[in-house]
C-alpha cells in the first residue's frame, strides 16, 4: 500500500523520468547538458505563470488573467525603459521597471479577487474579462507597436548565467522552493487547501477566508507580473502577442501535475515536473525538426490523458487507500 501510495503521489515524476530517458534512446544527441540546461530555461516563464495559477486552483477558483497580466507587464517594462520615463526622459533605473510591473500585477489581481471575493461574481467570468481587457491596455500604451532593441543591462537578468546555471533557472526554482514551503509547512498554506476543498467550513472555523482569497489572486497577479518582466528582458522588448498560448501551457502544467480542478488538492512539486515534461517534448520536437504545430497535439492529449490519470488516481484511493 505505501507504494502504491508513493507511485500514485509521483505519477508525473514517474512518468517525466521515463519520457526524458526515451527521448535519451531514440533520439540522436538529446543527452546532453545543454540540452537538460535550455529545458530548464524554458520552462521559467511558464513555471512561473503555473505557480500562480496553482495558488488560484487549490484556493477553489481560476485565474485566466495570467496571460495577459504578464504581457502586459513586459509592455510596460519596455515602454518605460525605451521611453526613458513615458517621454519624460527620466533615468529609468532596472529596479524602478521591476517594481513598476510587479505594481501592475498586484493591481490586477486585487481587482479580480475584490469581484470574486467580495461581490461574489464568478472567477471565471472574471479573471476571462481581464484576460481580454488587460492586454488591450498595453496595446493602447504603445498605440500597438512593437517595441524591442533594449539596452543590453535591461536584458543581462535574464540572460547571464552563474557558473554555468541560467540565472532563470535558479530564479524559477528558488521560487518554487518558496512556495512549496508556504503550502506545506505554514498556517496559510494549510489554510489554502482547506478554503479550496471546503470555502464554508473554514469560514465557519473563524479562518479569514476573503482575506486569504485576496492574497491569493494578489500573488497570482503579482508572479504573472514578475514573468512579464523576465520575459521582456528575455526578448528584449514587447510585442502585441508576446505571450499568447501561455496560460493554456500553464494550465496544462498545473492538470499534469495533479492538481485538482475541484480545489484543495494537489502538490506544487507535480506542477513542476508537469512544467518540465511539457518544456522537455516541445525541446524534443525541435530537435527532431517536426512541425511546430505538433506541440499542439502532444499537449492537447497529455492533458486529456492527465485528467483520466487523475479520475484513475481518485479511485485507486478510494477503494485501496
């Protein structure tokens, strides 16, 4: 019973191990370093957009404002720093962009959890009219052009390494490391899946459910934000779909890697590696040379394929364990 315990809590690990080691078999110079360090590297920004949303999925609610959230902080970030100040030619320090985007995503995210929380309109409805709304209003900050060419210590974040590890890299995973601690070792991440699995129980127990709702949707927000401005610095500006297909690769990640669409279960270390398997098939795709829209169907089945695992993993519980 405990392994099959154990094999069934690291289904994903499981099956990320043995998906990178056929790809080590099959394909022709796949097992590399590099090739295991750019897998990491690209999985940063999804990773990051997965980690909000999962803090949204466990808490019982959606975010799909994700998408648009993060691009329109790259927006943002680039304008002030191509603008020197939105025109004002002010000296637009790298810090200065950060904050200025991370301030836009926290923004975003008290507004949809104040709808959610406190007007009680669906999160779906809500965060899907900030997923269209937002993203147009970094269209109407740059008028819908493109901006790009940005000063290389704008883009050094984003593209130096420390001793041979991607500085994304050890962002992404120091991030998560973070957050794993505060799902699992703290009253509030206790307090998350209890409010995901049952709103009216905690409620009842005294335990600040609208509080830690909006705190919820403000960190959503705000990791968007944060993968905006890595993003901009990664491409060295902003364009008017920078971004786009994101939140599905997000929300694939975070149903790959167990994570409940009911709320209250699941484990931020399944999202990872669903973030991993995800980066580590587009990688072999690009290898093989295949057409780019095969990722599109690889994708699309892993995640049908991971809803039945997880109907699959309820019942083994429910009648062994």
């Amino acid at each position: 019973m405990k392994i099959l315990s154990f094999v069934l809590d690291h289904l994903v690990w499981l099956i990320l191990a043995a998906v990178l080691a056929a790809f080590c078999v099959s394909i022709e110079n796949f097992f590399q370093v590099q090739i295991f360090i750019n897998i990491l590297r690209q999985s940063t920004f999804v990773g990051i957009l997965s980690l909000g949303l999962c803090l949204a999925i466990l808490a019982g609610h959606m975010d799909l404002s994700i998408e648009s959230v993060m691009a329109f902080s790259a927006t943002a970030a680039s304008y002030l720093v191509a603008t020197g100040g939105a025109g004002r030619d002010w000296p637009v320090s790298i810090a200065f962009t950060l904050l200025v985007s991370l301030v836009c995503g926290l923004l975003v995210g008290l507004f949809n959890g104040i709808l959610v929380v406190y007007l009680r309109i669906n999160a779906f409805i809500v965060t899907l009219s900030a997923y269209i709304g937002v993203r147009g209003l970094g269209l109407v900050l740059t008028q819908g052009e493109s901006i790009y060419g940005l000063p290389e210590a704008f883009r050094k974040v984003a593209t130096v390494d420390a001793k041979g590890i991607p500085l994304l890299v050890l962002i992404l995973v120091f991030l998560y490391a973070v957050f794993h601690v505060l799902l699992t070792r703290t009253k509030l991440g206790r307090y998350i899946y209890l409010i995901g699995g049952n709103e009216s129980a905690p409620f009842r127990a005294g335990i600040p459910v609208r509080g830690i709702l909006l705190l919820v949707f403000a960190l959503s927000g705000v990791l968007a934000a944060f993968a905006g401005w890595l993003l901009a610095a990664r491409t060295g500006g902003s364009t008017a779909n920078l971004g786009i297909g994101m939140l599905f690769e997000a929300f694939a990640a975070v149903v790959i890697g167990g994570v409940s669409l009911k709320g209250g279960e699941g484990r931020l270390t399944g999202v990872f590696a669903g973030v991993l398997l995800l980066s580590s098939i587009d990688t072999a795709i690009n290898v093989m040379a295949m057409p780019a829209y095969t990722m599109q169907v690889v994708r699309g089945g892993l995640v049908l394929a991971a809803i039945l695992l997880d109907s699959m993993k309820h019942a083994v519980h429910k009648r062994f364990l």
